[in-house]
C-alpha cells in the first residue's frame, strides 16, 4: 500500500493545516502582513526541524549498538530484562486491562488506587478497523457491537482515547471523505465542529455503555468497573512522533514504561483479528514514523543503524516466524525507496 495517498496522509495533512490556518489566523489578528505570517511558518519548520534532530540524536547509541549485535541478543544482555513484562502473578493482580492506543507517548496507564494496568494496545484503541468499512463509520451499531463483544471476551475493563491521536484523525478525515462524496455535506460540518478528539471520546463511550449492556446479559461479574478513559498526557512532545521501532509484541504482558528498550510504537496482535489485517495497522504507524514533519522521516536510511525497526516478540520461534512473515509481505507492497529503510526482527522471551 502506497500510503503517501493514504488515509493516514490525509491526518498528517489536516495538522499541517490547522497549523497554518491558527498562525494565519492569530497574524491576522495581530495585524501581520503575508510576509510576517510566512516567517512564522518558516520559524516553525526551523524549530521542528531542530526537536527531530534533538530526538534521533538521543536515540542514537542505542540503535547503534542494536544494530551491531541484533535486537534479541540486545534485549537478552540487559540485566533487568525481567521488568520488560509483568509477571503472570502481577498480571493476575493488575487493576485491570486497558484497551488503548499504540502511541509511543502512552507508556503506562495506571488505576484509581495509582496501580499499573495491563495495556492491550492497537491503533486508536480499535477505532481505526473502521477505516476497512465502507462508509468509515466507527459508530455503525454491528461495528459497535463487534468491538464491545470482543473486549468484554477479551477481558477489557477500560476503554480509553487520547489527545493528538493519528488512528483516530486517519478515520475521522476517512469519515469526513466520505461524507461529502455522498452530498452529506451537513453532516460534514457536524462532524467538524464537534472534532476528532470530541468524537472519540463519544466513539468509547458508546462502545463502553455496549461492553456493559453484553456483560450483563453473559452474566459476567465486575460490568460496573467497565469504564473510559481520555489520556490528556503523552510522553513524548506534542508535534512529533519520536518512535524508531514498532514492537509487535505477541503477549499483553508487555510492560511499555520499561526503560531497557527504546520508545516505539506497540502493536499487540489481537486473536480476532486477521494478521493480514494487524499488518495493514502496522503501514499506518510506519507511516507515521515516515512522516517528515511530525515523525523521523527525514532521518530514516538505509544504513542497519537508521533503518525503521520492526520487532516481533513472542514466546516461540513459530510464532515469531508467522508474523514476520506476515510483515516481511506488507513490506513488499512498499516503495522500494521505503521498503529499504525497514528491518523485520524476532525476540523471543
């Protein structure tokens, strides 16, 4: 998949140009000419030009000594290696299972009583399989459903949304998009005044009020804890993906604060969703990883020590090789220019 015609350029784009549009906007207010506005714009890319630079540099050794040695026999020479997961006694004690973002700013969500929970993780919290409909419509009542009756299968208790989610914009301009090709033009501008973020909180709410209409009818226990959740703080700065690794971790287990490991994206393959599917997910954060505004992009070569890291973790060799394998033919679907700027690596712990 090209994604430089993708939904996912259609995010970026829309950042860009309320970028734009507030500088224009708070010059004009200010009496600014073109010129002066046109300076602010070129400030701006200087300035982020400069935070890009900052970040790879200080990711730098790291990828350096990964890509001498490989990321398995890296991962395994760290001494605390073991806090990289919960322990299946913390897992079995955790407050319970957060369905959030794969967001490299998202590195711990944690309880009422201030404990860590377990984070099951995919783009935009599941928001973004609505990208695979027709009419990119998240809040279709089957889409509703299927989703709540796989988190409530999957043991979720928490459904969250957070602040400058690129899952969530790539659906929303989807949704957008196709609004306006079918003459729904009022419908359009609802949806563009209420906002992305708006309109994910609404869109986890209305999963987590089905969640708990299907577990009382399963009769399972604890529906009432069933709860969203917006995340307002990220690790990471506001206009700029820093991630140089997407891990595709085949365990809920994964402890995403752990500081042994460079910050990346994390992709965790859910067992109701096709990996041909998971590995469409995973172009869309690669992709923003590529951008060269707001992610690395223009820092991303060929050279092992610069490439985009895939990293596929999992229990068995078998299981690492059938997600790799999945990967490794996304990655044939690329621009070869791209393609080569991508390494796929197995961990197994």
């Amino acid at each position: 998949m090209n994604t430089r015609n993708s939904y996912e350029g259609n995010a970026l784009l829309t950042r860009r140009k309320a970028l734009i549009t507030g500088i224009g906007v708070a010059g004009a207010a200010l009496g600014l000419s073109d010129r002066h506005i046109q300076a602010e714009e070129v400030d701006h890319h200087k300035v982020q030009e400069a935070l890009i630079k900052k970040h790879w540099e200080m990711q730098d050794e790291v990828y350096g000594k990964i890509a001498d040695v490989g990321m398995e026999d890296y991962f395994h020479s760290l001494p605390d290696k073991e806090e990289a997961f919960f322990s299946k006694e913390e897992a079995e004690k955790a407050e319970g299972i957060t369905e959030c973002c794969s967001d490299e700013g998202i590195r711990e969500v944690r309880s009422e009583d201030g404990e860590k929970m377990i984070l099951e993780r995919t783009p935009g919290s599941g928001i973004l399989h609505a990208i695979s409909r027709e009419d990119k419509n998240p809040f279709a009542p089957e889409f509703i459903e299927e989703t709540a009756l796989n988190l409530v299968e999957s043991g979720v208790t928490e459904v969250s949304s957070h602040t400058l989610c690129g899952a969530l914009a790539a659906v929303y301009n989807a949704r957008l998009i196709y609004l306006r090709s079918k003459g729904m033009e009022a419908q359009a501008k609802h949806l563009e005044e209420m906002g992305s973020e708006e309109w994910g909180r609404r869109w986890t709410d209305a999963v987590v009020a089905k969640m708990k209409e299907i577990s009382k009818g399963l009769g399972k226990k604890g529906s009432e804890r069933i709860r969203s959740r917006f995340i307002d703080k990220l690790d990471r700065p506001k206009t700029l993906h820093p991630a140089r690794d997407l891990y595709i971790v085949d365990s809920r287990r994964f402890d995403a604060s752990y500081k042994g490991l460079p910050q990346g994206f994390v992709e965790h393959p859910e067992r109701h969703v096709h990996l041909d599917k998971l590995l469409s997910h995973v172009d869309v954060l690669r992709s923003i990883a590529f951008d060269t505004e707001h992610g690395m992009g223009s820092q991303f070569n060929t050279e092992p020590k610069n490439q985009f890291l895939i990293t596929v973790i999992a229990e068995t060799r078998e299981r690492i090789a059938i997600i790799q394998a999945h990967a490794e033919k996304k990655l044939k679907e690329l621009p070869k220019e791209d393609a080569e700027r991508i390494r796929i690596e197995g961990v197994l712990v």
